[in-house]
C-alpha cells in the first residue's frame, strides 16, 4: 500500500496553541461552505464561519474542534488556523 500523504495543521488562539501536528486531511467550514483539505493543496486563504473542524490524524482516528469564527491560510503543505 501506498504511503499517504500529510500535511501540518497548526490550530492556535490568542491565548496559545491549540493544535499541532501531521494530519491526512483537514475539514473546515469555510465562509463559502465547507471544504476538506489535503497534502498539496493550492495555496489558499479564507475565512472561516461557525462549525466544526475535523482533523484525520496519520492513526486513522479523528479529532473535532469547535470554531465560532477564524483564518484558515494553506501553504507548502501546512494548514493555519487562527480561532
């Protein structure tokens, strides 16, 4: 089987870090809709609106995080969130 392929995501507040780590994928609530990111995605900023963000780690789990409002920035294979 092929390996797959990550990406940084990095998720942080004013206060401090929330996450950090190497993830599959990344699902956001985009202020145009929701979309999910993976390794090698086109440069991108947005805007993000109320929901959840799903992480799907390199050991096949999941993990959730509410966001009332935030920045998404993708670049060289990272993910940015500021909440």
């Amino acid at each position: 089987m092929a390996e797959l392929k990550t990406l940084q995501l990095n998720i942080a507040r004013v206060d401090g870090p929330v996450f950090a780590g190497e993830v599959i994928s990344v699902t956001v609530p985009g202020s145009e809709g929701e979309m999910t990111l993976l390794a090698d995605h086109t440069p991108l900023v947005s805007a993000l609106r109320a929901g959840t963000i799903t992480a799907r780690l390199t050991d096949g789990t999941s993990q959730e995080f509410a966001v009332t409002a935030g920045t998404l920035e993708v670049s060289h294979n990272t993910v940015t969130i500021l909440l």
